[in-house]
C-alpha cells in the first residue's frame, strides 16, 4: 500500500471536506470492486498449493504416514489431515456427481 499526499491529486475543496470528518489521520481508500483480484490471482500460489495438497493426499494413499508428510512439507499433522480430508471430499463429490450422471 503506497501513501500519496492528498495535496497533490485532490481538489482543495475535497481535502476541505474530508478534513471536517478525518483532519490529520490516515485515510485508506479501498480499491474499487471491479478492480480487486481474488487471492492468489496474481501469482500461481493457489495453483501450486492445490497441487502439493494433491500430491500429499496420493503419497498418503500410497501409504506414506501424516507424519512422514509433515514431516516431508514442514506441516503440522493437523494441516496434513485436514488436506488429506478436504482432497478425500472432493474425490467424494466427484465421484457422486459422476454415479449421478450415470442414472
């Protein structure tokens, strides 16, 4: 977030407005909604993540223990579970969807 003194792009009557309601403080002003991106849209961060969680949930299944993946990952076990449940989950739903489509 980058600071811009409000005396070189606005108006002095605004700042003379906005001084009623906020004079001397701070002020954020959000971006517009059209303009913001969701997390992790910038970089390849939530594709990546996705992808270790896939691969922790397949060593899992090949029989490696929560532990060793904590271990592996630099996780908690507790993470490594809940990434084992949530990848088991929506192999569930996938497979439903796909039984589902068959009748």
């Amino acid at each position: 977030m980058d600071y811009i003194r409000a005396a070189e792009i606005l108006p002095q009557e605004l700042i003379e407005q906005l001084q009623e309601y906020v004079d001397g403080a701070a002020v954020y002003i959000p971006k517009k909604e059209e303009e913001k991106k969701a997390w992790g849209a910038k970089t390849n961060t939530k594709t990546e993540l996705a992808r270790r969680n896939e691969r922790i949930y397949t060593e899992h299944l090949a029989g490696t223990s929560i532990k060793e993946l904590a271990r592996e990952y630099f996780l908690a076990e507790k993470s490594i579970q809940r990434i084992v449940r949530q990848e088991r989950s929506k192999r569930d739903v996938t497979a439903m969807e796909g039984w589902k489509d068959e009748y």
